[in-house]
C-alpha cells in the first residue's frame, strides 16, 4: 500500500444510503429485461380473445350494424340488410299533384223519386184480382191488377157510341162521294147529247139520288121541246102552222132548256155542299172518338191497344188494368182481392233501385260548394259496407236556405248496379269546395303521427332511413299537400313506414 491510497471507510448511514440506490437499480434493470415478454404476452392474450369471440358466434356484420347505429344521429335509423329484405319498403318521390279541398258531411241513401211511386186506382171499384206480391220485379207495362169500375164501363160505352157515329159519318160520305162521281159521268154523258134512254140504260143500277129525277126529267122535256120544234118546222114550210106556233115552241124548248141548266147547276152545287158536310160529320165523328179514348185512357193511367181492346160485353166493359209505369219491384201492396177501393188508394208501392239519390246538407260554411255544376262527381262513403267508397255525380242543389239548418240540399245521384246500396242508409259525403290547384303532395300512407307531431320517414338509401317532420294541407284519397318539411323528389317511405316507427321508437326506449 502506498502512501497516496488510503484506505477509505464509511459510516453506517452511507452504507444504508448506497445500499438503497443499488436495489432500485437492479428492480428497474429487471424490469427492463421483462418488458418485451409482457409485450408478447398482452398480445397473445387479446388475439386469444378475438380468437375466443368469434369461435363463440360474434358477428362482425352485426357488431358493425350496432357501430353504425350507435353512432347515427336520434332521428336516423339504420337497418340491418336482412330487415331490409323481411320489410320489403317501398317509396313515392314527393311530386306535384293537383290537390283540392273538400268538406265530408253526412248524408242518406233515399229513393230516386222519378222511380219511386205509389201506383194508385184511378177511380172507385172493386180490387178483382191483384197480380203481383212483394218483392216482385215486373217490367214496364205488365198487368199489376185488375178492377171492375162502372165509370170505366161508362168511359167505354162511350167509346162504343162515337164509333158508331163515326161509322155512320163515314158511310154518309162514302154515299156523297159516290153520287158526285156518277153526277159528274152523267153531266158528261149529257154534254154528249146522249138520249134519256140510253142514260137511264147506263146508270139503271148506280146510285144518283134525287139528282136523277131532276136533272133527266129537265132533260127529257128540253129534247122533247127539239123534237117537237123539229118536226114543226115542216109544216111552217108547207104554210100548215103559223109562224106563231112555231114562236110558242121555241119559248118553251128555251125555257126547258133554261130549266135543264139550271137543275144542273143546283146538282153540282147541292152534290159539292152534301160532300163537304159529310167530310165535316166524319172529322167531328173521329174528334170525338179520339176525346172519348183519352177520356178513357185518363182514367185507365195507361194506352189501350184501340186494334185489340175487348168492348164486346159489361165484364169487358168495367174492365181496369192497372199496369207497371217502369221496371222495378214491388216494395209493398195496400190491399187484397176483392176489396173494395176508392180513388187514390194505394194499390202497390213500385221502384227501381238501379240508381238511388244521395241527400246530404251543405251549411254556411260551405256554400262554395253550391256553385259546382250537374253531373260534379263526389265521393260516397259507406260505413255499413266496411267503408266501401263510391262516386255519385250531382243532380242539383237546393235554391231555399233551410231555417233550421242554415244549409241548402245537395242532391246527387248514384248507380247501384251490385244492389248493395239500399235507401235510407247513412253514409258521409265528400264534396270539393273551391278550385283544385298543384301543390307538392305524398301518399296519405306515408304520414305517421306521435306526440301530436307529424313525419314521414325519407330513403336516405344504403339502408338508412330519415325521420322528417311535415306539415300537411289539404289530403284526398290518393295524395296528402305538404306544406312544410319536404321538396320535391325527395324518396318518402310509403310501404313499410310503420315499421320504422316501431324501430325509431324502440331505440329510443334503448337509449
């Protein structure tokens, strides 16, 4: 040992002190040396438990679904592609369409009065045989009934007497016509200077009335004066007979001559008058049959076939048909066989429902809707037949403002072809009010409602689906005005949209 090395010694507090320091560095030295095996075993252990999960039936595709939702905005779903697929949605864009507004009031299905009648008797009688029962369809014309009345029997009878009349008129004419025409063949045989003989030979078995006597005897004493002026004028030759004589004979062929013309004359004259009042008795015959007819069809209600009408005894006579107006059916009968019955009564109760008339109110509020025009189609709900929905098309409107009601009728008309529809059913009116105009407009079935708060769910595509609050306007059958909310051709879930209601509102239960 040297003198400069000195041995060097410590207190007992230093040694703990560099003691201590040693320790602390050998712990952080083994640690150091530790780290890249406690690394490998951190890694190791979570690929175990990825390993582990998906060996225990995880599904990426669902934890990634659950990812995405988690993180999508409250008002946006996001659905799975086999929800997709179960759901099967479908969307209208939202488009413009021509909307309307419109007022629902109730109403009654009532009888169309021009084919709902009372078939009454049209006078006093006996009910001799009732034909139809209720619930009978007859057609137009056929026999419903049939009465025995005297007044008919009376209206008949009359009918027998102006044909008479009628027949007599007309054989009074067909006579004058007869004469006239066999007057005018004799004037013509007379302007031939035909002698009497040979007329009366010609005419021996045609008629001429007293015209024959008149005219042929005029005739005969005019070729009687020619003859006798003929054989004289000899003897006035031979100086036999004055010239006197002969003078007397002229005057008197002149004045048979003069007597001739003028039994001619008076013959046409007398044939021409007799003819024309013939015509006249005939034409008053024949007015007076046919008053006699409507006289009798007044009564009867209906046209007798004038060909084939039986008037040949009193059965016949008193004999009343009563027969169908229209083709309907017999709603009710008033009476039975051999009653008696009185003029007005009511024998049957006879319509036709094919068509039947809608009666509904349109109040103050809604008077609008009287300026629509005949044949407007509007639209009839029919709760008892699970809201069947049909189309009437309006026949008028009401002109008196009803006092108690301040409203006017509506009365429209509608087919009822399936018989379905029966009077007196209640059903609720739908009629425009106003013009229709274009509007942004979605199926009614789009529109959801909660919390007083109305939405729609738009396709947002790739699976997501958008809550949109709307505001809504006028609403039809087929398409709903939105006011607020929406643009035009925007995707609006209509199939389907409940479910995603559901959906929304069970995620929010979640949340």
């Amino acid at each position: 040992m040297t003198d400069h090395q000195k041995p060097t010694t410590s207190s007992p507090s230093s040694a703990t002190h560099v003691e201590g320091r040693e320790d602390k560095t050998g712990v952080a030295s083994s640690l150091l040396k530790g780290l890249p095996t406690l690394l490998v075993l951190a890694v190791m252990g979570g690929g175990w438990m990825v390993m582990h999960h998906i060996n225990s039936g995880g599904s990426s595709a669902e934890e990634l679904f659950e990812v995405a939702e988690a993180t999508a905005p409250s008002d946006t779903l996001v659905l799975p592609e086999g929800k997709l697929n179960a759901a099967k949605f479908q969307s209208v864009a939202a488009q413009a369409q021509n909307v309307q507004h419109v007022h629902t009031v109730p109403g009654r299905l009532r009888y169309d009065q021009t084919k709902h009648v009372d078939v009454k008797a049209p006078m006093d009688g006996i009910l001799a045989e009732l034909i139809v029962t209720p619930g009978e369809h007859v057609e137009t014309g056929d026999l419903i009934a049939v009465l025995r009345s005297p007044e008919i029997g009376q209206a008949r009878a009359e009918i027998l007497k102006r044909q008479k009349e009628r027949d007599i008129a007309q054989q009074i004419l067909q006579r004058e016509l007869t004469l006239a025409k066999n007057l005018q063949a004799v004037s013509a045989m007379l302007d031939l200077g035909k002698s009497v003989d040979e007329i009366d030979s010609a005419f021996s078995n045609r008629a001429l009335g007293a015209y024959r006597q008149e005219i042929l005897s005029a005739y005969s004493k005019m070729r009687l004066a020619d003859e006798l002026i003929a054989n004289i004028r000899p003897l006035v030759a031979a100086g036999a007979v004055s010239g006197r004589t002969v003078r007397e004979r002229e005057g008197e062929r002149q004045l048979a001559e003069t007597s001739f013309r003028t039994a001619r004359d008076q013959a046409s004259f007398a044939i021409e008058q007799s003819k024309m009042k013939a015509e006249a008795n005939v034409s008053e015959a024949n007015r007076q049959l046919n008053l006699a007819w409507q006289s009798l069809e007044t009564l009867l209600g209906y046209k007798e076939n004038k060909d084939t009408v039986n008037l040949s005894n009193e059965d016949a006579l008193s004999r009343l048909e009563v027969r169908a107006p229209f083709s309907g059916s017999v709603e009710s009968q008033g009476f039975a066989n051999n009653e008696r019955v009185m003029r007005g009564d009511s024998l049957v109760v006879l319509a036709n429902t094919d068509s039947l008339s809608v009666e509904a109110s349109i109040r103050e509020s809604d008077w609008s809707a009287v300026a629509l025009q005949p044949e407007t189609e509007v639209s009839v709900l029919v709760p008892a037949l699970d809201d069947r929905v049909f189309t009437a098309k309006v026949r008028y409107f009401g002109r008196e403002v009803q006092a108690d009601t301040n409203s006017v009728p509506l009365i429209a008309r509608i087919e009822n072809s399936e018989g379905l529809l029966r009077p007196g059913m209640f059903v609720r009116v739908t009629v425009p009010i106003g013009e229709a105009r274009q509007a942004l407009s979605i199926k009614p079935e789009s529109v959801l409602q909660h919390e007083n708060e109305k939405f729609v769910f738009v396709d947002m595509n790739d699976g997501a689906f958008k809550r949109v609050g709307v505001s809504t306007g006028q609403a039809s059958e087929d398409w709903v005005e939105v006011t607020e909310g929406l643009s035009m051709g925007q995707l609006v879930v209509t199939h389907g949209a409940f479910l995603l209601k559901s959906e929304l509102l069970l995620q929010g239960e979640g949340e």
